[in-house]
C-alpha cells in the first residue's frame, strides 16, 4: 500500500512532485554575522541595532546568481525572507519605512529576486515573521529582545496589538497582491501568548486564500492547513497528523545558523546533504535547505560549494527525487539503504547509503522486478534469485539479490533503478 496525504485546500500536486527547495534568510542580521537571532541572544535595543540599518548596502547582490545556483543544485522552488522576527523588509512595503529601500542600498531585494528565480522556472514562495521585535505596538514578552529592559516592558501599556495585527494583514495583502502569483506562504511562528487569537488566523487564511487560490500554506499559524514543517530535525516516519500522514518538508540549514553566521564551522557535507534529501523522499516529504547570503549580497562560499556538490548528484540521480515518495509497504529497504518510488514509471529506486561487498539482498523482492541497473551511467545490474554461486546457503525463497560491482561507483550516493514488473 501507498501512503496518500490527505487533499487540502492549497494545491499541493507540483510540491509533492518538485520536492527540492531552496530557503533564503536575509535580513540585516547579516552585518552582525553571528545568527539571524543576534537583536534577541544579545538583547540589543533598537538604537543599537540602527547600525545594520544605516550600513546595509548589498552592493554584489545578483538575484539570477542566486537563482542559478539554486537550479543547478536541482532545486525547484525557493522561500524567502520578506520579513525576518527583526522586522526588516526587503521590499518597498508601503506601511513602514523599515525597508531596504531607505538603506545605502536604495532599492526593493524582493522584486528583482522574484523575478530571476521565476526565469529558472522556479516557484515563488514567501516567508513573513508574525513576529517583530521592532514595529512599535509589538508588545514585549518573554521572546522579545527586551524582556529584561523593565522600562521597555512598562511601555506595553502604550502598545496595541490590533494595530500591529492590521500591520501584519496589511503587508501579507502587499506581498499576495503585487508580486504575481505566489505559490508558498510560510508563516513564522506562533506560541504562548502569540497565536491564533492575536493574528486572528481563521480570519487572515480566508484573506491568503481569497487573494491567492491554491497556494500553501504552512501550519506555524496554529491552524493546521497544507504543510507541516519539521525544523532542524529528519522525521523518523512519514508525518502523520491524528494517525493520518500529511504533506510535509524538513527545513534544515547547511550549517547552525539560518542566517549569515561568518564563524559558525558546523557546516554539513554534500554526503550528509545528499543523504537528507533522500532520506526526506524516501518518506514522502520535501526538503527546504536554507542559505544565509552575506551583507554584501553573496551566497557564501560554502553553501555555493554544497549547492554545486549536490546538483552533481542530482544530474544523474534527479528521477530518483522528482515525482518519488515513500516505497509502499510490500517494499522493505535492506540495511544501510533507502527506497524511493515513483508511481507513475513503476520504477523502485534503492538508495545505498554504505556500499557492501558484491552482494545486495532484497528481501521479498523475488519475481517483482524486471530489470535492474546503476542509475548514475545505466549499466545492469545483475539479478539472482537464490543463485548457485551463493555455495548453497539460503538467503529466502523471496529474497532477489543485486551482484554488485566491488568498488562503489564514483558518486556521493549510488542509486540502483529498479524497474518493477
């Protein structure tokens, strides 16, 4: 049996099939260079804080860079910024002057952003903060970088959440209304004493869904609606709301830091990468991997190396990704391994995460395929169903077992194609 998510009221077909994205987190916290969160870690007032404003000037900021590093590394939508908790905006919002248009830069990032990942033919998706640790009626609590200011705290009794939630309505209409179709709207996030009663969320999804048709939506609104959305974690089974699985995608971030974060050395490998995504599809989820650019506007070195790393692997191994989800259950993945399937071609991928010596047993596997090969060059793999020269001992009347080369081929990850009968 396959899993099927049950149907939403966003369109979820293309997300579902794409499973690859890209996330960006800019902001001015890529000055500081030490975590998008640095305002809060730091408790920094907002005086302080003024200086990555008045120095913000991207000046080597190519959007269709970005885009083309994105789509070489087989990415096929992006989530951006519009808004980090900082409340610094990227585009020339009409309902603040807390935007990249009044920095030394001078001009609207989102814009030109949209429309260079659109020429990769890529989906367009917007991340907006429901917090904001700098619009003047957000109260401060116990998240806020000033919970320990005291005078900052008496200083909520001048502050009116309704207006900050008509702020908030106001720049998603903005952002809904003037970039052309939208296909993802991320949320971020709600908790005690922020939530659903605050944003009035039943209110603000009907708004999203009059103005957009079909986009997604996630469920950090406290309102389950089209995606959920693990962060910095790998599921260990496909997410399942009340027993039932869901659409789902793992953010995850190449190193510790959303954000641009200069000395932060905990940055993952291709390998590692590459095995996420895999692992992500292989029960039935995305993978939204996030790159934080520079104050200058640049995709750090590191990530642009991942990202290249990863469309290597991706070249030759993309049907293995593309329109593939979870194994159905007939299917058990042999030890060190992961399955993805495609229903449509009927084709089985094996994902082998630790190459073993000659022989790959798969149990239950015996008369259900026809054909079998490496998906990096097309060459066959043999197959034999309890085969002579096993001297004898029995693997199982249903085991099929692969005879592989000795040395692992020459990719991050080798992928076997099976081709089911």
């Amino acid at each position: 049996m396959t899993l099927h998510p049950v149907p939403t009221d966003g369109d979820t077909s293309w997300f579902v099939r794409d499973r690859f994205g890209l996330f960006i987190h800019w902001g001015l916290y890529a000055l500081p260079a030490r975590h998008e969160w640095v305002k809060n870690q730091e408790r920094i007032a907002d005086a302080d804080y003024e200086k990555y404003f008045r120095h913000f000037d991207p000046d080597l900021y190519d959007p269709a860079a970005w885009a083309a590093a994105a789509a070489g590394a087989g990415m096929k939508y992006f989530v951006v910024t519009t808004k980090h908790h900082e409340g610094f905006c990227l585009w020339d919002s009409e309902l603040t002057d807390y935007k990249a248009t009044n920095t030394p830069y001078g001009k609207d990032l989102l814009h030109p952003m949209v429309d260079a990942f659109r020429a990769q033919n890529m989906k367009v998706g917007f991340y907006h903060s429901l917090i904001d640790w700098h619009h003047p009626d957000y109260t401060v609590d116990h998240v806020h970088p000033m919970r320990d200011n005291e005078a900052a705290r008496a200083g909520n009794a001048q502050k009116d959440m309704g207006r900050y939630r008509e702020y908030l309505w106001g720049q998603s209409r903005e952002l809904l209304t003037g970039f052309g179709k939208v296909d993802i709207l991320w949320y971020d996030f709600s908790y005690e004493g922020k939530g659903k009663e605050q944003w009035q969320s039943e209110g603000l999804i009907q708004m999203v869904r009059q103005l957009q048709p079909g986009i997604i939506l996630n469920d950090r609104l406290q309102i389950d609606q089209d995606i959920k959305t693990p962060e910095q974690y790998q599921p260990r089974e496909w997410v399942k709301v009340d027993g039932k699985p869901v659409v789902w995608e793992a953010c995850q971030t190449f190193s510790g830091s959303w954000g641009y974060y200069r000395d932060e050395e905990s940055w993952k490998s291709v390998d590692q990468l590459v095995r996420m995504l895999i692992d992500s599809v292989s029960k039935g989820g995305n993978l939204l991997l996030n790159v934080g650019p520079t104050g200058r506007g640049e995709f750090d070195y590191r990530a642009l190396d991942r990202l290249a790393g990863m469309g290597e692997w991706m070249k030759r191994h993309a049907r293995s990704i593309y329109g593939c989800t979870q194994a159905p259950d007939e299917f058990q993945a042999p030890q060190d391994c992961r399955l993805t399937y495609n229903p449509e071609t009927r084709r089985l991928y094996v994902h082998v995460f630790a190459w073993p010596f000659v022989e790959l047993h798969l149990d239950g596997f015996a008369g259900k395929v026809e054909y079998a090969q490496l998906l990096n060059d097309a060459s066959e793999i043999k197959m034999e169903g309890r085969p002579d020269w096993q001297g004898g001992h029995d693997v199982g009347a249903g085991t099929l077992t692969l005879r592989l080369p000795v040395k692992k081929p020459n990719v991050t990850v080798p992928v076997i194609e099976l081709f089911l009968k």
